[in-house]
DNA sequence: GATTACACGTGAAGC
DNA sequence: TGCTTCACGTGTAAT
C-alpha cells in the first residue's frame, strides 16, 4: 500500500459471511484507514462516517476552499499503520465478492482496501437503479452532477468510510472523529476533536457523525471553528500521541489496544474484532494523551480512562470504546443505507431511514409489479397487471420505463446540463484523483480510458459508472510515466478532450 | 374506531409528502396506539418499538407465560385518546396510496392509529419477496409459520408501534416504555421502568428498546424483574400518573406537554410533532412523580427536570423528551425496515441496517433481471421467472443462474481465490449483460475496455471498480458489431484473455 | 428563543 | 469474564 501520507487511503476489510459471522462485520469496518494531506486517520471505523458526509458537505458547500483549509495540519499519523491495509486488503475478501455494483459495491461489508478520496468524489447517494429519480435536495445541492448510482455503490464502501448522514438540516456535530476530518485536511480538525462538548478527549474515534450532508454546516463550522479555536488547540497533541500511540499498538489492530494504557490491554488484542483500527488506538491514545480540554460532559463525568472518576474502574473505558465502535458502525451502516437509496429527503437519520424503507416498498413493488409482467409475458405485456400498485397504471410499461430511465441512473444528474466536469487533483507520488462526469455517450469509456493510459496514468482505484450519465471517479492514479510530471490541467484538457467535451468546462 | 381491546387493529396513516413534510413524520407516528387486553397503550411512538420486540421476544419464547405474568397491570389508559385514531384515520392517504402490501403497509410513514394487539399477531419480518428465504432463525423460532410478507407488512406499520429489533442475540434492556410493556399486560412493567439504571424515572417514554427478539432475554428480564422488584415499585403511581397527564394533555397530542410541568408548557403545545403521545406526558408525568430510583447515571446527573443539577436550568428536560422522542423514532423506523426486509441474520442495529441494505442490493438486482426479462419477453415465454424466490424452479435460467451462482453476489468469493469470474448473459437485441470479478491488477481496465470495444460491445451502463479486486458489472451493452452475434462464451473468453485469467475459471 | 438532531459517555444486560 | 449491544440523559450545534 501506498504509504504516502498525503494522499487518503483507505483499508477495507471485507465482510466475512454475513450470516455467521455477523458480529464480524465490525471487522470489516474496522481496519481502514484515511490519509489525507493533513491528516493521517486510521481505522475505517472512525472515519467512515463522517468523512463522507464531511465530502458531501463540501461538496454541497459552493466553495471548494476546504481542502485549502489547513494545508499546514497535515501530520502523517501512524505511518507504520500503513502496512495495515496491505493486511486487510490480504484479508479482504467480501462476501460477496462480485464486486458488482449490486452485490459487492453496495456490499456493505466489502471492504475497501484503499481508497484515496479528493473532495469532490464523493457524491450524495444517489443510488443507481432508483424507481424513483427525484432524489432529494441533497443531492442537488451537490455541484458535481454525477448521478453516480455507481459512485455511490461503490462509494457505499466508501460511504462506510466517508458517510455521515447526521443531518442535512440539522447540524452536525462534527463528531470529532478526527479522521474525518483531517482526512479533508481540514486544519480545524483538532478543534472539532475538542470543541465537541461533552466527550472531548476521546471523541475522534467513534461516528464524528454529523458533518452532515448539508455544506454550509461544514464550512459554517469549520471556519467558526477555525475562527475560534485559531489553528487548534490540540493539534499537537492529538496527533503525536495518536501517531505514537499507533505505534504501540500498531500491531494489535484492535481497537480495544489502547484504550486506556492502564487497562485496555486486557483482552482486546488479536479479537479481530476489527482488522484493524489504528484511529481507534490513536484515539484512545489521544484520550489520555489528550488533554481533558472541554469537560462539560452534561452528567457522564468523563472518566474514561475508568479511574478519574473512580467508579467501576476501568470498565468504562473498555464500554467507551466499545460504544463508540458501536456508534460508528451503525451510522456506517446507516449511510450505507443511505447511499443504496436513491431518494433521500433528509440526512437525518429517521429519514434516511423511512426513506430506505420507502425504496424497499417500491423496489418490492416493481418486482411484483415486474414478475407479473415476466409472468404474463408474451400474452399482453402491457396490461400486465401491478395488483400491488394500485395507482400505476400502464405500469409494466411504467415500470419499465422507470428502470430504463432512472434506473441506474440519479435524477438529478441531468447530463444535459452539464456537459462535462472534471476535476484533476495531483496528490503526492504521482497519485492522481480524477473525477469526471459528463453526459454518458456510446464511446465514453473507451476513449476515456485511453486517455488515462495515454496520460501513463495507471488506475488502481476507480469507479467508473456509465449509468445515466458518465461518471468516472479516481481516488488513485498514479503516473507511471515518470518523465513528465502531469499536471492537472493537461489530464483535465486530455480527459475532456477525449470525451469530445473539451472546453465545455 | 373499534375499541375492541381483544382484537388487534390497526389503523394505518398513509405518509404524506415525504418529500415536503419530511418533518411530519413525527407526526405520522404520533397518533397511535395500542389497547390490549390488559392495557391500553396511546400514543404510537410511545409503544411501537419495544412493544413489537416484546412481541417477538415472547413469542420467540419457548413459553407462553409471559402474558400471563401480570395480568392484573392492565390499566385503561387514555382511553379518550380512542378518538384520536379516526383522525389520523381521516386524514391518511399515503403518497404511496396502492395498498398493495409493498406499498401502504410496508409505508412507513403511515401511522398506526388504532392498534389493538394481541400477542400471536406480529411476525418476525419475513418479507414477502425475498430472493433469499433463509429468513434467520429469529423467524425460525417462531411458533407460527406464516412468512407473512403481509403481516409483516401490515405491522410495518404495526411495527411502528412494537418494534424493538433491540437486539436478538443481545439483550434488551426492556426499555421501559410502558406504553410497550403495558399493552401486553406485564405487570413488571413498572420494574422495568425503574430498573433501568440511569435515567430510570423518565425511561418509559422512549425505546423500550431492547426487548429484543430473543425469547428467553424478554422472560428472563421480566422473570428476574418480578422476582427482584415483586410486583412493580412505582406501578401505580406511574400508571395513574400517566392516565391523569394524558387527561391533562390530551388534547395536545404532543409529547412535549407534560415533559416537565415547570417547563414543558412552553411551545410543545400544537406542535403536532406527534399526533399524540400520551405515553410520552405520562411518562414525563412519571418522571416527575417518580422516584429517582436508581440514579446512577453514568455521569449525567438526571437533573431531567432541570433544576437538579442546576446546570441548564430546565432546557435539558425538554431536550430529555425530545431525545427520546426522536430515539423512538429511529427505532421505529429501524424496526420497521427489518421488517420489510426478509432475511435478517440478527436482530441487533447494525445486522438489520445491514440486512437491508443487502437486502436492497439483491432487489435492484432482482429489478434488473426482471426488467431485463421483460424486455425479452416473448422470447422466452415460459421462463418467466419469478428471480426473487431462488427455489422458483421456472426461473428463467439466466436470472435462475445469476443468482444462484454468483451473479453479482456470491459471498463467499474471495478474489484470491477466485482469480476470475466472469459471467456473461445475452439477452434480446443484442443486449448483453456481463459480470466479472477479479483481482485487481495495474493493467486490467483498459485491456478490458479493449476487449469489451473489440466485441462490439458498447457499454452502457456499467460499473466498474477496482477497489478490492477489480469488478466490471455492465448491466447493459449492447452489439454494435451486428453481424457476428457473440455468444456468450466467446465474450467471456476474450474477458478472461484480456484479463490475463484466461482459462482461470 | 425554541426545537430538532446528533454524538457522547455512561450503566446495565445478555452473550 | 469479557465483549457487545443497548437506552439513557446529557451537551452541543444547527435550524
């Protein structure tokens, strides 16, 4: 794995066998992390969530300043974690190892073993086959307008990473995971870990859940944030402890490691639990490194390392732990979800979740509505009844309509509107992110793709969607023709050219 | 409304535009709730989750006696409330307005208005349609058989109001809404409330959560609770004190009124958040009239009214109700979305987010298929598959194929073991559907893409990734090269060579 | 100023 | 026994 601290990477492990081993799926949260130019963070678990979402608020913010942010922050945290990934990814083996966007992408449990995200990738989970196109304002907020039903599939791993679907009206805490944050290279990210009332110290591991799906929280927050804490209050501190603490533990990749020093090292170990969670130690090493900046801990006095306040000893820092994996796991789960449907209303949870349940129906429905139809095949294909809905109509016809327009494809991506977008971002090492959208054309792909290898750019991880418009997304290119130092300019002309849009944008 | 306490009914409030009204959703929980024989339960949100778990739970249970434990608690309460239903009634129509069981019932946003329950009437969530029947054993364990996609459905909106999908192999803290336990006539039902430790006096209100399914944690919990607390500590007071809030309150319907008195009375008013929540005035009644029996509140120092602690003043009270609120709420959603989806492995959060989203990924492919089936209708009359049930013997082979091989799905592949799959599928006019699956390697894409272009093939939809292993989905190309009308082994070979797994599987 | 939503750290409970 | 999950009450933040 690539250990160049600048770019984002992320480690999934994938899912073990659902059914039995259930209570793995922690695993495969578990193990991944994200670099980012700023900040290292590890442990997919702790960043999953809100990074993505912190993407989506980005992306859903008009500014792309973000990632110019806090440049300086950058601390290449838990190096020697690197490695991990490579174990995961060894291990990686999802379940469902098609990877196919119906299996495997929206897999939650597949792992992703790395990923290297720029800002703009991500996008708002607009699933691909949507019965029901008119995805949410949230969506639209996005600028980029790639419906990526394919992204988001595959970003559903990633979303397991980057997703927080805290709320898009309401506000989000920043969680403070810190991984999220820094992973954008957000400067702030130190004041997020220790702004964050109650909990401060030990914040960062678990959901740093709410950076919401809306922009302007983000921004809003990070620069109050940055406005109010300055730089960062325990940036330092956080991140040397987190990266010493790695170290420590590094080899454990559990997150139970280090806790509290004083007693987490009991069992946590090799439990696999997670495959591997350096944030999670960083963490945890961050808690007690971490100065107890912010205890206004509404009654839960913050004792977490399980001494301070002297009651059950140690028990609650291990529970600590454990709920914040917990926490982070199911809003993981919750934005995988989320990012499987493709009308979404809110962010907020109970939305995502009603909406999910919503999308069930209908996908039941077409199904019904669908076998009848196969059913009633070659007889009259048109009147194939939907006895489950009422309302549709013409429905095989509907339906089918439905699938063959939106159907993979995001409504609002209205490719016609936008003819073209690329975004080229050079990272360090050669590593290219890459994300283009544009109106999908017969002979996109190829071309396109030639373009790449033209461009001596060698794909490892992309996702590439020719649902209801072209949508390409790489987190990692790297440029194997050493000589000529690409800058993002000319990949961008090369890319728009090759796909006949250039000079649309 | 028919206040036949014996009989379960429910009265469904279809969802209004959840697009819109997103918000109201509270709402639509709001007004609900359960009489039973012993006790009458107001308020949806009050009661649905925890009740339906406790359903589960008991009927998981080996034994029956559950219901019998402490019949004597029943305890008509808000009986005036009985009105309320009809509203609701009155104003349901959901967006959804097919009644057909994948749409109103599985509706999450209808409310229950009337729900009288009766212990055999919930089901585990065993859908309806499900690709995979091997619904978990939580279902197993239940006495009666009916897969009731329909039940299911039905008590989705059932569910709303007894849903505790708390957590199958875990435990449940009982949750102590009594709205939950009351309706099924436990007598420990004050115990429980009080038992819980930290928050013990105002939890009634909320989640009642954990009953979880499992059978033997709901007896074990109400056996241990009955013999430890006997009858119930603070029963009557509770009871009565709820009965009387909801008098006082009852034309509010809203949660927020009875919070607490010295506060409360503020703004909850009309809010309508909830239609009504009776539960919720008598539980924050309760908080007021009950003891504080056990605090030992992790650290948040009950101040739940607000003064206690002197911190906030009264705002945490509020806040305390609103959170609980909003915690049912997500469980019932929660709830409700497993059951919808058929195949839950465990009850836990994370396995029925989880689930669903599997779930949701198996029937877009299932849409897919079926779409893809129908499009080739007369071609193969009598295939006409029913793709969603796997044993459905007719399947149409290819869709048979697909998913029972692996199309897009098999789990256990791991890519190392697997060095390639591919899986090619002709369907009428030249459409062609391909899956593979492989490691990832440096050059994989573009010699596909090459060869994908070399076949004629136009992709047009697909989704590639190459996190993990490479994975090429195209669910759609079609044969630009008319003449030569490939067949699907030539295409996977020429995969398999581009590939370089040439003979590989 | 009020409401809503969220993450947090806890104690409890079931494995 | 430890681990996991859960609900809970909080503080914080956005609306």
């Amino acid at each position: 794995m690539p250990s160049r601290p600048n770019s984002m990477e992320v480690w999934m492990e994938s899912s073990k066998d659902e059914e039995e081993e259930e209570e793995e799926e922690e695993e495969e949260e578990a193990s991944s992390w994200i670099q980012n130019n700023d900040i290292v963070v590890e442990n997919k678990e702790d960043i999953e969530m809100g990074s993505l979402s912190t993407f989506k608020s980005i992306l859903e913010s008009e500014s792309n300043d973000w990632y110019i942010a806090n440049p300086t922050t950058s601390a290449a945290m838990h190096s020697h974690l690197f490695l991990q990934p490579l174990d995961s990814y060894s291990t990686s083996c999802s379940p469902t190892p098609s990877s196919s966007v119906f299996n495997n992408n929206l897999d939650f449990d597949s792992s992703i073993h790395n990923l290297q995200v720029n800002n703009n990738y991500f996008l708002p989970p607009t699933s691909s086959i949507d019965t029901i196109p008119n995805n949410p304002p949230l969506v639209e907020s996005f600028d980029f307008g790639c419906e990526s039903g394919y992204l988001e599939s595959v970003f559903n791993k990633g979303s397991w990473i980057f997703s927080d679907f805290g709320d898009n009206n309401n506000n989000n805490q920043f969680g403070t995971n810190n991984g999220g944050f820094s992973a954008f290279g957000f400067g702030d990210v130190n004041s997020f870990l220790f702004n964050r009332s109650n909990n401060m110290i030990l914040k960062p591991l678990d959901n740093f859940d709410s950076i919401g799906a809306q922009p302007t929280l983000f921004q809003k927050r990070a620069a109050l944030r940055n406005n109010n804490i300055g730089g960062n209050n325990s940036n330092g501190s956080y991140l040397n402890s987190s990266v010493d603490d790695v170290n420590n533990d590094n080899n454990n990749n559990n997150n139970n490691n280090s806790e509290v020093n004083e007693m987490k090292s009991s069992s946590s170990g090799d439990d696999s639990i997670d495959g591997s969670n350096p944030d999670y130690d960083s963490d945890e090493q961050l808690l007690e490194n971490g100065s107890s900046s912010i205890d206004q801990n509404g009654g839960s006095s913050l004792n977490a390392n399980g001494d301070l306040n002297g009651k059950k000893k140690g028990i609650p820092a291990k529970n600590l732990m454990a709920e914040r994996r917990r926490r982070k796991k199911l809003n993981d789960r919750l934005y995988l979800l989320r990012s499987v449907v493709p009308k979404i209303s809110k962010m907020d949870r109970a939305s995502i979740l009603g909406d999910a349940i919503e999308y069930l129906k209908e996908l039941l429905q077409d199904v019904n509505e669908l076998q009848n139809e196969v059913e009633s095949t070659s007889s009259t294909p048109t009147t194939a009844l939907h006895p489950l809905s009422p309302t549709s109509p013409g429905l095989s016809n509907c339906i089918k309509e439905e699938l063959c327009t939106n159907a993979f494809a995001s409504p609002l991506s209205s490719p016609t509107t936008q003819p073209a977008t690329v975004e080229v971002r050079l990272r360090e090492g050669g590593a290219v992110n890459i994300h283009m959208f544009c109106a999908r054309r017969p002979d996109l792909l190829l071309p396109t793709m030639r373009a790449m290898d033209n461009l001596g750019l060698d794909i490892q991880q992309a996702v590439i969607s020719c649902f209801n418009g072209f949508s390409l997304d790489i987190f990692q290119a790297e440029q194997n023709k050493e000589g000529q130092e690409l800058n993002p300019d000319q990949i961008k002309a090369v890319l728009l050219e090759s796909s006949g849009f250039n000079g649309m944008i």
